[in-house]
C-alpha cells in the first residue's frame, strides 16, 4: 500500500521578494549618500542658475562672513589654513576641495584660500545652491 502525502514542499524559489529588498536598500544608500556630504557649519551659499551635482571632494573649507575658516567643520586660523590643506590632501589621492563660502563672504578670503590652491596645484570646486 503506497501512502501519499498531499502537503508536498515546492522546491521552487521566488526572487520577486530578494528583488524589492534589493530595490529598497539601493534607495536608502542612495538618499543616505547624498545627506552625508553636507556639512554642519553654517554659511548661506550665494545662488546661481546651474549647478553641478555633487562632486565628491575629500576636503571642505566653509568661509564665514566674519572670515573664520573651517576645514571639515573643525575652526583654522588664518594662519595655520594653509598648513592645515597641505597635510590633509597630501595622503589623498585626489588632491581637490570644495570651497563653501557664505554669499556675504569678503572677496580676499576666498582669494586667499584659492591662492593656496594655485600654489599647490589643488583642484577647487565652489558650492553654490541652485536658484529656484
């Protein structure tokens, strides 16, 4: 006599649910990505009709109205900025930084950072926020 179990295990695997955990751990790295590069100090950047999206920089220096600098949030005199660069992109292998100035920013401040960029050879980039 031959028995016949009627709940048989199907062997058959489904990817649709891998799929949407997939989709939704590309989405949360996504947003997660682009919130990381912000940086905490506060400057109202000046406004332009175009705008590059986020290029990757290793190094920020945010310029005050006042003329404080910050490297990656951390306050530099004016005096120890350039020192401060030099050793940070030194062991970078792409030696660039971003340019974070407030729209009420002297000129000479930024000339002076863009000065140490020249002497060293450092590509810049200047943030700027999108005019709506």
């Amino acid at each position: 006599m031959k028995i016949h179990r009627r709940n048989k295990a199907n062997p058959e695997f489904s990817l649709a649910a891998m799929t949407d955990v997939i989709l939704l751990l590309l989405i949360f790295f996504m947003i997660t990505s682009s919130a990381a590069n912000q940086s905490a100090i506060d400057v109202n950047l000046p406004k332009t009709a175009s705008t590059d999206d986020n290029i990757p920089n290793p190094l920020t220096v945010s310029i005050k109205p006042d003329g404080s600098y910050y490297v990656d949030d951390l306050p530099v005199s004016r005096e120890q900025l350039e020192q401060t660069v030099v050793n940070d992109l030194k062991s970078k292998s792409s030696q660039s930084f971003t340019i974070r100035a407030d729209e009420n920013t002297m000129h000479k401040d930024v000339v002076f950072v863009m000065e140490i960029a020249e002497k060293y050879k450092f590509n810049i980039a200047i943030a700027t926020v999108k005019d709506k």
